[in-house]
C-alpha cells in the first residue's frame, strides 16, 4: 500500500504516532473488508498538525460501489429528502450553500451565473441547493448510482467516473469547483486538488472542505472525523500548505463546528501568488 502523502516538506519525518484501532469505533460505516484484519492507526506530524492514516487493509475499492451501499443502501432518496427537510440551523449544506453563495457575490462582476462542478457529488444535496439558488451545476461520482440520483432526481448534468482518471472532453470548464469532505479519501489530495485548475476557468475560485483534526483530536479516537475512510485529518496549517503544493493560494480559512458536530475546515481557494495555477 502506498502511504498517504501531503506531498509536504515535512515528507512524514516528523510523525509522531497518535490514535490506534483493532476494531471499528462506534458510528463508523462497517465496510465489507472479507479476510482482512481491521487493524489501523494515525500519526500526527509535529510540526504541521496533519493527521496520517496508516494501514495495510485494501480500501481500493470502497467509492466504486461499497461506500454508497454501506452508507445509503436503498435509502438515497429517503436520505436525500431527509437531509432536505431539515431547517436550516440543522443542516450543515445550508451553512455552506450560504457561505459560498455571499462568497461568490463578491468574488464574481454582477450578473454572472457562475458554472459548478462538484466532485464526489454523492447525495447531491449540495447540487440541488445550488441550483434552486440558479447556478448551473455538474455531479461528478464515481457510483453510477449517485450519478443517476443526479440526473433523474436532481435534475443536473452528472458524470460518473474518477476524477482523477476522467478525460477532459467529458467535463468541460466551470467558474467554480467544489470538493465537500472529498479531499481526506484519497491516498494524495494534493495531486487531486491540483488536477482542479485544468477545469476551472481564468478568475474562479476552488472550494474545500475537510474534517478538523486540531480541533476533533481533543475529543479523542472515537470521532467520525478519524473513521476509516480517511486517509486524511487536516489542520489549518496543513491545509494551507495543501493548497500551497497544488498551485492554489487561501484566499480564506475558517474553522467551524457544524450542525451535525462535525469539527470542520473550509477554505476557498484562487489563483496562487504568481497569478497562474499549477497544471
């Protein structure tokens, strides 16, 4: 197995080993892993603060299909519709569904009808909400499932496939590019994040979200923000220096506690100080 890498200078030099699991921790989605034992740890770098997911389990294959079945099941719509109704001092997607919206007023001339693409679109309630504020969306998931919940429920234009591995004729370009809680599956969000400037257009931004180690560490292992499925646990410092790798600069930072608890960072991001982004 690869390492998860931030691609960082820190290279992993400084890792200090932190939580440890031999069995999964209440609340975490219970995989199919067969024959394998579930065995897993986190190391913490000193001195950036990020989290590193460290394992020998093959996950390859838990977002082509065992991560909507596991999480969803036949419940999506259900799922869908529930998270719709919640009101707005529940829901975690109305905070960023308004947080991006006032970011975009200012970020964006008047009467533009900025173009989105949101990877690893899921449930697509984030979509949805966008496009009822008028935007013009894409999903992009790689379960057919989600991709078909998008079209036919959603009503967008949805792209099943791996973004990393996608060829470009079958996106297009946007003015905004979305990754919610996207960034900490993947063994190197670096390359991934870096792979958004071949599809975002000359003055749009980036948008991210990833969990808040800093902040969930203090309430021990036993948070969602450590569950298996996450390669990576960010801090503000690593998140930046994310960015910072993949051509982009932190244009703003926050850190928040969401309706649903999750300890959360969210960054939009632009073109980096030398004014192009890395391809």
């Amino acid at each position: 197995m690869v390492r998860p890498t931030l691609n960082c200078p820190c290279d992993r030099r400084f890792d200090e080993p932190a939580f440890k699991y031999d069995a999964p921790p209440a609340g975490e989605t219970r995989f199919d892993l067969g024959a394998q034992t579930y065995c897993r740890a986190y190391s913490r770098c000193r001195l950036c603060g990020h989290w590193y997911s460290d394992h020998k389990m093959d996950l390859a294959n838990l977002y082509s299909g065992a991560y909507v079945e596991n999480t969803y099941g036949d419940r999506m719509r259900q799922t869908f519709d529930r998270i719709l109704a919640l009101p707005s001092e529940k829901s975690d997607n109305a905070g960023r569904v308004a947080r991006i919206l006032t970011f975009a007023e200012a970020f964006f001339p008047a009467g533009i009808t900025p173009t989105l693409l949101d990877v690893g679109s899921g449930l697509g309630v984030f979509p949805y909400r966008m496009k009822e504020a008028g935007w013009s969306c894409t999903a992009l998931d790689p379960d057919h499932r989600a991709a078909v919940h998008a079209r036919e429920v959603i009503g967008v234009q949805a792209v099943t496939g791996d973004f990393m591995s996608i060829r470009s004729d079958q996106l297009g370009m946007f003015d905004v590019i979305t990754f919610n809680k996207v960034l900490e599956h993947v063994e190197d969000p670096v390359a991934m994040l870096s792979k958004a400037s071949r599809y975002l257009n000359p003055g749009g931004f980036v948008y991210v979200e990833v969990p808040d180690g800093e902040a969930a560490a203090s309430e021990g292992p036993g948070r969602e923000e450590f569950f298996i499925e996450h390669h990576h646990v960010f801090s503000m410092a690593s998140l930046a220096m994310m960015a910072s790798r993949a051509g982009f600069c932190a244009l703003d930072i926050e850190r928040l506690r969401e309706p649903s608890t999750k300890y959360t960072l969210r960054t939009f991001l632009g073109a980096d100080s030398s004014g192009s982004l890395a391809g």
